[in-house]
C-alpha cells in the first residue's frame, strides 16, 4: 500500500505534458487530446490503483456494456431513465394465478406474509416457483424494449473492447 500512496504522490505532482506520457506507458496508446490534467490525472491513478488492488468485477463490467448497449439503443434519455425509489409504506400488490399478493416496503426490506425479505426476488421466487427480477414482477421497473437483448449481445464485443481499452 505505501508503494502505491507513493506512486499516486509521485503521478499529482507531474505537470500536463508529463502525465501524457504516464498515459502512453499505463494504456499503451495515445491520450486523447482534449483530455485536461485532472482526466488525465484520475485515469492514470485509476489504472494504477486498478494493477495493484483488482479492477472491476466480470458482473460489473457486463453492467457496464450492457447499459453502453442500452445507451447505443434506446439514447441516453431512455437508458438512463432513474429506477423509482419504494419508499417505506408503500404496499405492492400483484395478481399471479387468481390470487393476490401484497408486499409492504420497509424501512430495509420488504414484508410478504408476516415474514421479512431482504429483496422482491426472494418474494417473486416464494410466489411463483421460479426466478423472477422482483422489481419487474411487481411492476416497479418497466419491461425492456423489444429486440433490446439481441441488440446488447451483438454489441457486447464493442462495449467490451471500450472497458478494456479504459474508456468507460
């Protein structure tokens, strides 16, 4: 750990021309030139940090191309549409074979039968028998676009190639 403290010190203390080369040794590529200092400050300390603690989880990293994906199709109004926050109180009803179900929103979690659940998957999965995203079950966040998942698989490669090359 000191020798990385070391290194980010050493890396802020560099001017504009010299982080520049920074970048072409960490990336192995050219800085893009409008870059300022600061980006290019945060970037290369990031890849540093990145070598010496881990990057980014394989889950994340498919998160991430998949809303590039999302982004690329829907614009970024569409995909970055905010997820409604429950608030605590709020009771979600939803209708599955004739009958209804009815979950209260807690305060860090969620009631469905007088017993507690850390998540609505956990409920979707009591009530139907198999796996369902729980949000989606009752409704809280809206069906994906037609087509959406062929879209994501066929640019998977090109976001993939954009986290490697450290550009999300």
């Amino acid at each position: 750990m000191p020798r990385v403290q070391d290194e980010l010190a050493r890396l802020a203390a560099l001017p504009a021309h010299r982080l520049r080369i920074e970048w072409r040794r960490q990336f192995r590529s050219e800085p893009p030139a409008a870059l300022s200092r600061d980006l290019l400050l945060r970037a290369i300390t990031y890849k540093v940090q990145e070598r010496a603690d881990g990057g980014l989880s394989q889950a994340v990293k498919r998160t991430l191309r998949n809303l590039v994906a999302q982004i690329t199709a829907e614009g970024a109004d569409g995909a970055l549409r905010l997820v409604p926050t429950l608030k605590p109180g709020v009771r979600l009803v939803r209708e599955w074979r004739g009958r209804a179900h009815s979950v209260l929103v807690l305060e860090d979690g969620f009631e469905y039968q007088g017993q507690r659940h850390r998540s609505l998957t956990e409920i979707a999965r009591q009530i139907t028998g198999a796996h369902w995203s729980g949000p989606r079950f009752f409704g809280v966040v809206p069906k994906r676009a037609k087509g959406a998942s062929a879209f994501i698989r066929r640019t998977r490669g090109h976001a993939a190639e954009a986290v490697t090359h450290g550009q999300l």
